[in-house]
C-alpha cells in the first residue's frame, strides 16, 4: 500500500453501536466515521474517499461519478441494491459484500416469530403484568389458541443458507417442510414443490429469498388468497417482496389468520403503514441481524474484504 487510505464510514452505528471495534479497518488508514449520513450529503462526504463503507445509506450514480479517489465500496451486508453497481463498474469502483454473516440469527429470529404466533408468549406475559392473571377465576388462560407446531406444514420461499437452517430447525420441531426457489430439488431437508402448490398447501409460508425486479410484491391479494384462512405469513426476508396495502386488508378481513414480520418496503416505515395498524400482525424492527455474533462476522469480513483488496485480490465482489 504506497499511501494510507481515506476510508469513509457512512452509517456504522447499526452495525456498531458501540460494542465492537473499528481498529481493524483504521490500520488501513484515515477514517471519517458517521453514525449516519443524510441522502442529501452522501455525495459531498464520500467525494475525497478512496474507500466507503456501507451498511444502508445509499451510494448512486451521481455519488460514484464525482467521488473521483474512489477506488472501493464495502458493504457492510449482503444486499446489495443500495449501490449502483453498474455505475461502480463503468468508474472501475469494485463493490463488496458479505455474503453470509446471519445464517443462525436470521434463522432463529424466523422461530422466535413462529412460536410468538404459535404460543403467544408476549401477549401472555402482558396480560400477567396487567393483573389479568391475578384477578381471573381459572389456574389457567391464555389470549389466544396455543398452537402445537408438530404435523404443521412450513413452506419455504427460497431454499439458500437461512431457509435451509429454518428447515432444520422445523424439522426438530416435527414440522414437515416444503420448500419453492429457482433451484429446484437440490434439498434434502424439505420437498420441492411449485409456488402455487407451497401457497395453498402450507400451514405457514416464510419468505427467504432477496428481493429482485421479478419478484417485487409477489406476495399480494391474489397470491394470499391462496393460502389456507388459517394460515400464518412470516417475512425475515425483504419487505418489498409484500403488497402490504393487500397484506394488511387480508389480515383484517380474515382472509389470512396471522403474519410476523421483521422487514418492511421503507424503513423506518412512515406512520401510515398499514400493517402497523393491521389484525394479528407482529413487526419487529429489522433487527433478525444484529446479534452481536453476526455483527462480529460482519465487521472481521469487511476487514477482510479490504485487506484483500489492498493485496491485489478483492474478494466477496459484486461487479
């Protein structure tokens, strides 16, 4: 490395909100770290860096062109639709991810989600808080049927690194997993099925495929109306992958019984999101990735991202 490197950090604090450490990425060389970066300023903070790294803040066309040093984009996940990687390639900006950080975390969210609906473990424990326990004349209660999980069918949405670990830990539970993605039968932990089929035949349906051009709200009215009326809908995936206006109307008129949902199509939502407001519906706040061991991976894998970059062979790249 002939010079040290002016490494721009535009949104850190989700990934580190203070319990790791940016040292490994500083001996590579000066960074400008932000917590957060407006929209509006990514353009003039980024336009002196030879590195940007990224978890969500946005790095466009305009960002790249006139980031003239710009030699590298670390994104700090998986995704990576917040860059424009095209334009990346026409400035000779190479573009890396982290292709696999959350496997167990995304995973065990999933399961967190299925036995909250199965269980309701926090509404429960609200009643308790709330004297309903004390005051109720049975040993017993609870605000809504228990579900036992075992003999209930799970419909995978795409069978990758964290649907296959959602399968596993289905299938401990004696659940019987069907599975729909582009690759068909190339798992044995479920039954390939077609997505019509995965849609109507199962108790559940978990989303974990990435969001792209073909798929974007793919799960709308008329796809939920497939679905079994005592279904459940989980999405640890992509919000964009759901019509949530359609959602939300399914839900409220009973079309479908339950959904838990960790992502949402705008994040943070605005306050008129129809699923904040929708029956039977939990939403937790994209949070499946931040154990701190999968922020861990995340942080060691950027490092080495860059450090493989600055020894001539990038690694994890997208363009």
């Amino acid at each position: 490395m002939d010079k040290k490197l002016k490494i721009v950090v535009a949104d850190g604090f989700t990934l580190n909100p203070g319990d790791l450490s940016w040292d490994t990425i500083s001996k590579y060389g000066d960074v400008d770290y932000r917590d957060r970066t407006p929209p509006d300023e990514m353009t003039k903070v980024c336009q002196d860096a030879d590195v940007v790294i990224t978890n969500k803040a946005i790095v466009n066309e305009a960002t790249i062109s006139q980031a003239k040093k710009l030699k590298l984009i670390l994104i700090t996940a998986t995704g990576h639709n917040i860059v424009d990687v095209d334009a990346a390639k026409r400035h000779q900006v190479v573009v890396c991810n982290v292709p696999d950080y959350g496997t167990a975390s995304v995973a065990q969210h999933t399961l967190a989600l299925l036995l909250e609906l199965a269980n309701r473990v926090g509404a429960n424990s609200r009643a308790v808080a709330s004297g309903e326990w004390v005051s109720c004349p049975d040993f017993a209660f609870s605000k809504g049927p228990i579900v036992e999980l075992e003999g209930k069918r799970l419909g995978i949405m795409g069978m990758g690194r964290i649907g296959s670990q959602v399968a596993r830990l289905a299938l401990a539970l004696g659940m019987e997993v069907v599975y729909h993605s582009r690759r068909p039968n190339t798992s044995e932990l479920g039954t390939y099925v077609t997505l019509e089929e995965l849609m109507s035949g199962s108790d559940i349906v978990t989303l974990h495929c990435p969001l792209t051009r073909d798929n974007a709200g793919i799960i709308n009215r008329a796809m939920i109306r497939i679905m079994k009326p005592t279904a459940w809908l989980i999405n640890t995936s992509r919000g964009g992958l759901i019509h949530e206006q359609d959602l939300a109307d399914c839900l409220n008129d009973g079309t479908l019984a339950a959904a838990a949902v960790d992502v949402l199509s705008s994040e943070p939502p605005s306050a008129n999101n129809p699923l904040l407001s929708a029956r039977n519906c939990i939403i937790t706040p994209h949070n499946a990735w931040l154990s701190l061991e999968a922020r861990s991976r995340i942080l060691r894998t950027t490092e080495n991202n860059l450090g493989a970059f600055v020894g001539g062979s990038p690694r994890n790249t997208v363009n």
